[in-house]
C-alpha cells in the first residue's frame, strides 16, 4: 500500500483535533471579564458595628467613603478626623457620598496605622486600619511585551517543525515502497 500523502493527512487529522472547541448558543459565557489595567491604588478600611470607613491614597489625597455597617447605605454628613501615622487631619465633604483629606506630602512606602474618628449625629465611633503601600519595583515587569522577534522564532520553529515532520514522511513512505518493490 502506497499512501503519498499520509504526512498532509496526519497534519490535518492533528489541525482537526486541536481545534477549538466553539460552544452553541446559550452555551458560551459571554464576553470575558476585562482585564484589570494598572496597579490599584492602595486603600484601606477600617469597621465598626456602626460604621464601615474605606479610604483610597492617590498620590497626597485621601478619598473617604463612609457607610453604616448594618445596611451599607452612605453616612452624609458626618465629621471625619484621621491620625496616620502620628499626624491629625480634618476630613472636608467632598460631591455627594465622599470626604476628602489632602496629605501635605505622599506617605513613603510601608504600612500606616491609621485611626478615625467618626462622629454622625448623636453616633460616635472609633475606627482603625492599616495603609499598605508598596514601592513599584516589580512596575516595569508588569509592562512587559512581546516583540515581533519573539513571534517570529515561534514561526520559523513551527514551519521546521512540519518540514522535519514531511521529509521524515517521505522517508518513510520511500522505505516502504522499497521493501514492497523487493517484495514483488
């Protein structure tokens, strides 16, 4: 038996069998989550039974969102004073459910304790937490990419890789056609 094109069909058999698998509809999970971008901004939270405080650090200012730990509904205006560090500040209202402290400079890296004092109403409370921040060593990792080099060696290996698979193809197929042809 003669079969000269056995490596074209063990390529394609191989294709058939790797492909995808595609799912029918209402089978597939819809678009893929985006990615996350960027590093986050370092935060921290501090609770109570009364109060949930969550602060964001960008740069200097602090963004505070306050809520009521029972229901989560936002606490407007409340009276705020943060300690970080040792240092006192006064948080200011900010748009609709925010308040705002502005540092007189950017924390260093390495973890704050911070303490709130929350007054709302006749409410009064005490919150801690810690501010996490990291140095950005591990940044310019982060933005790695790929260069057309890198791809470009993919392809040429994977075009070796089926020649290779052809010419060792022929070989064998030449082997058996001359076994056969000593046969006959």
């Amino acid at each position: 038996m003669n079969f000269p094109n056995l490596p074209v069909a063990l390529c394609a058999a191989a294709i058939l069998v790797a492909s995808p698998a595609w799912a029918g509809p209402g089978h597939d999970h819809g678009d893929a989550a985006p990615a996350a971008v960027g590093q986050a901004l370092p935060r921290f939270s501090a609770v109570s039974e009364t109060f949930e405080l969550v602060g964001v650090l960008s740069g200097k200012q602090i963004t505070l969102y306050l809520d009521r730990f029972a229901d989560n509904s936002p606490v407007r205006g409340a009276q705020i004073e943060l300690e970080i560090g040792g240092a006192k500040f006064k948080a200011e209202k900010q748009g609709v459910d925010e308040y705002e402290v502005v540092l007189p400079e950017a924390p260093k890296p390495g973890v704050l304790p911070v303490t709130a004092t929350v007054t709302a109403g006749n409410e009064a409370d005490l919150l801690a937490g810690e501010l996490d921040i990291h140095e950005e060593a591990h940044a310019d990792e982060a933005a790695h990419t790929h260069s057309w080099t890198e791809y470009a060696g993919w392809v040429v290996a994977g075009i070796a890789a089926l020649a290779l698979l052809g010419w060792g193809g022929r070989r064998v197929m030449n082997a058996r056609s001359v076994r056969a042809g000593a046969a006959a």
